[in-house]
C-alpha cells in the first residue's frame, strides 16, 4: 500500500508525526485544501510525466498550471503527461495520492518556483486521504529533488503568502 511506504520512508527521516490522515478525500487539490484548511494554492499537488521516456514527478503550487512552452524549453519535449491507469505502475502511488516520497527507483522529482512562496506546503502521503505539512527546504530534502525549475504559469506572487503558515 503507497501510504504505507509513504510512512516507512518518512519515519527513517524522523518525519512521519508530520502526515495527516484524513477523514475526507483529499485526491483533488480544492478536497485537499477543505481538508487540511489551508488555501488552495498551498497543496503541493505533484504530477507525473514521461521525459525522454522515463517518469518525473513534477511538484507544484495548487493554482500553478504546466506552461507547455516552458516546460519544452527545459525538457526539450512537448509535455506527455502519464494515463492515470499506468501512474502507480510508473511512480508506485495511484493518482489523488501521488507525491514525491518513496517512489519507485529512476522516477525523477522536480520543485517548480511557484512553491517558492510559501513557508509551508502540503503533498500528498500516498493515497487520496492524505497529506505531510512541510517547509520548502523539507521537501527539497525529503523528496530527493533533482532542483527548482520553472515550467508553470497560472499563478500569483502574494505579497503575503510568506507569512501563511496555516
């Protein structure tokens, strides 16, 4: 079961006090949000690709959309999201739960610079009635990030969002 590797591999890092179980789904990010009671924007919703063939997980803001252009800029390929009926296979977590945690070996994680403005984020655990509240560099460290890029339009700098740490 995905949230229980989720579990396994955030408790050998001394983080797993930090995921929620929760009674109402969290597998979209507007559920997400209502669930934990935070903003929308501050789900770290992760989405899965193929690169060259091979999978990546892109974790963004929840109000962030995948900018072709950018993305093509970075991955020098046009944006192939993976089929909700092949992402377990590829990541090893079933869509409304996938998150950058204890993914299957050769998946690659990225940030996308609009989590930058947040103190805290909120991925999924593994299934669609969960999440882990982090701070950014957490999940940098945790989710084995391969760095920061760009690829997403869609969202707005808030002067404030710095100091949202609901």
């Amino acid at each position: 079961m995905s949230i229980e590797n989720v579990k396994q591999y955030l408790k050998r890092v001394g983080m797993e006090q930090r995921i929620m179980e929760l009674a109402q789904s969290s597998a979209t990010v507007e559920e997400a949000a209502s669930a934990i009671g935070c903003r929308p924007c501050q789900i770290a919703k992760t989405l899965s690709f193929l690169a060259a063939e091979n999978p990546i997980l892109i974790v963004t803001a929840g109000d962030a959309k995948v900018d072709n252009k950018k993305y093509k800029n970075i991955f020098h390929e046009k944006a192939k999201m993976i089929p909700a009926d092949q992402v377990e296979t590829y990541i090893g977590h079933a869509p409304g739960g996938v998150c950058p945690f204890a993914v299957h070996p050769g998946v690659t994680v990225y940030l996308d610079q609009s989590l930058r403005r947040f103190e805290k984020v909120y991925p999924a655990a593994g299934n669609g009635h969960s999440a882990v509240s982090l701070s950014l560099e957490e999940l940098e460290t945790y989710s084995c990030s391969a760095g920061w890029i760009d690829v997403c339009r869609g969202w707005c700098l808030e002067s404030d969002t710095k100091n949202d740490n609901v």
